[in-house]
C-alpha cells in the first residue's frame, strides 16, 4: 500500500486545499480528489463558486477529455432589454454571469469519478465559516447540480441579480447551465495552440490549476478563478465576476449562453503511445485572453517570454 501512495500526486496554490486532495484521494481517484478541493476553494474564497472553471481528465483507458465551465452570458429565453444608455451607470447586477462550476464537478464525477456529491462536499461544508455559502454548498451536497434548482436559491439569484435588480439573470440560465466537453488533441511536442476566448466586459481574476494522479494512472487537472471585485449575492454567501456583458443601447448584444472569457490552454503530452503529462497555462484573465487571441502556437517558454503574467504547472505521470 505504501508503494500505491508514492504514486500519488497533488498540487494546489494553497496549502489546506492540497491537504484536502491528498485526503480525497485515499476514499476516491483523482477524479474526486480535485473536485473536493474545487469545493473546498469555494468554500474559502467567496469569489470561487460563481467563476468559470475548467477539467481536464486523462489516463484510465480514455482519451484525454476537457469539460468547459466558463461562465455563459445570461439573458436565455428572456425578453431583449432595451439596454442602457450610454451615460447611464450600469448596475452591478447587470455583469452577473451564469455560473457553471457546480455543473462542471458534478459532470466530471459522473463521467470518472467514484465517490457522492456528500463525499466530495463534506470537507468544504465542515471548513465554510460563511453561513450562507456553507448553506449553499450542503446545497450541492445534496442535490448536485440541480442545486439552482432549489427554489429558494433561485428566488435569491432573481433577487439580486435578475430584472428587478436591473440584471439579466433568470431562471431559464440556470436550467441549462451544463458545461460543454470536448476531446483533447494529444501532442508529442511542448506546444500550446490557442484554445478559446470569448465575451468579456470586465473581470479582473486569476486563474489557478488544480492537479491530481491517483496510483492508476488517472490524471485530473481543473482551473478555477479568483475574482478581485464583483456583485455581491449576500444570500447565498458569494461573490459573482463582473464578467456578463450589459446589453447597450446601439451595441450589438451579446447572445445568451455565449461562454465568456478564455479556456485555459492545455497540452497533453505522449510517451511511447502512453499519456504522459498535462500541462497548462495559469495567471491572469487579461493575459490568458491576450494569448489566446494572439492565435500563435507557443512553446511553454515563449508563452511565459511573451505573457508574463502566465506561469506554466505540470503534472507527469509516476
């Protein structure tokens, strides 16, 4: 058994979060051991829950697969604003997104996981110390991502951030919140292509990886966000980026459900047929956009040259 452990691997920015996938992945796989330390993040950070996120799962006989949790412009199946005069202050509430974290961990367990949405919530809602959130984690403990579904929770969301705040949030966002997937291209060489960028009004966060190799082999790597400023939903104990875009008057809109932001690039190396390392690109939402838009596939070391703001991790297998 001692053997297995040493196989093992964790990586996080934060101390107690690494603790925690540590922790995981003796009652799980890596799978589960990342999304614990996802909700334990939102847990500790306010501005967590509500950011984009991103998985990345590779090894254990299948191809290397990314699930896409940006948020999405709201707006879906309302009526078209008319939109805000150009010397009209926009409200806050009016650059809350649609958020899809929650959807993306409860996507990635059912895809390869192995524990229940109470196993992996349980460290997060024994170290929220906000009463709101940890009600809105033990939310997710027990319902998964159907959580926005909660009645409650919705008509709190409205609140704050629907209409009647001068926001475009309703309840058919949060209906079909699902994150997308894809299939990763695997590459021999240290190469990073563009991956995605989309809308983005203003969001100040920061983008850090996640990563886990459990002693099968299986490697899982997710990104979350830390927003510096943002819409407050006191309710529910978080923090929502300013990162929708406002509907103006003479500007074309924004359509809803358009993910908005950038995709974290990522590259999946290959050793002798066998997958050998993810690696990605972290920092900055500003750099990260600037990278993807520049459209130039970049070696890891020219990333970083070019985009100083952006650091590259690594995970490699045992």
């Amino acid at each position: 058994m001692g053997g297995l452990r040493k196989d093992r691997s964790a990586f996080a920015a934060s101390a107690e979060i690494h603790g925690a996938i540590e922790s995981a992945m003796g009652r799980g796989n890596a799978v589960d051991a990342v999304c614990t330390g996802m909700l334990l993040a939102c847990a500790l950070d306010e501005t967590v829950a509500w950011g984009s996120a991103s998985l990345v799962v590779a090894g254990f006989g299948m191809s290397p697969r990314r699930l896409d949790g940006r948020v999405l412009q709201p707006g879906n199946g309302a009526r078209r604003p008319r939109g805000f005069r150009p010397e009209e202050e926009i409200p806050s509430a009016a650059f809350v997104p649609v958020p899809r974290l929650f959807a993306a961990i409860g996507t990635a367990v059912t895809l390869a996981g192995r524990a229940t949405y109470t196993g992996i919530s349980g460290p997060a809602v024994a170290s929220c110390t906000n009463d709101a959130r940890r009600a809105l984690l033990q939310s997710f403990s027990a319902l998964g991502p159907a959580l926005f579904q909660n009645r409650s929770i919705a008509e709190e969301i409205r609140l704050s951030a629907g209409p009647g705040a001068k926001g475009a949030l309703c309840a058919e966002d949060l209906a079909i919140a699902a994150p997308s997937f894809e299939d990763l291209a695997v590459l021999d060489e240290d190469i990073f292509a563009s991956a995605a960028a989309g809308e983005i009004a203003y969001h100040e966060s920061t983008l850090e990886w996640l990563g886990a190799r459990d002693s099968s082999g299986l490697i899982c790597f997710a990104s979350i966000e830390r927003a510096s400023d943002g819409h407050r939903i006191e309710a529910l104990g978080v923090v929502a980026p300013r990162s929708a875009v406002p509907v103006r008057r003479g500007v074309q809109r924004v359509d809803p459900t358009t993910p908005l932001g950038s995709l974290p690039p990522v590259r999946v190396e290959v050793r002798d047929g066998q997958i050998f390392a993810v690696e990605g690109l972290h920092g900055h939402t500003s750099a990260l956009a600037a990278f993807e838009r520049s459209a130039v596939r970049r070696t890891s070391a020219d990333a970083v040259a070019a985009f100083p703001e952006l650091g590259v991790v690594r995970m490699e297998r045992a």
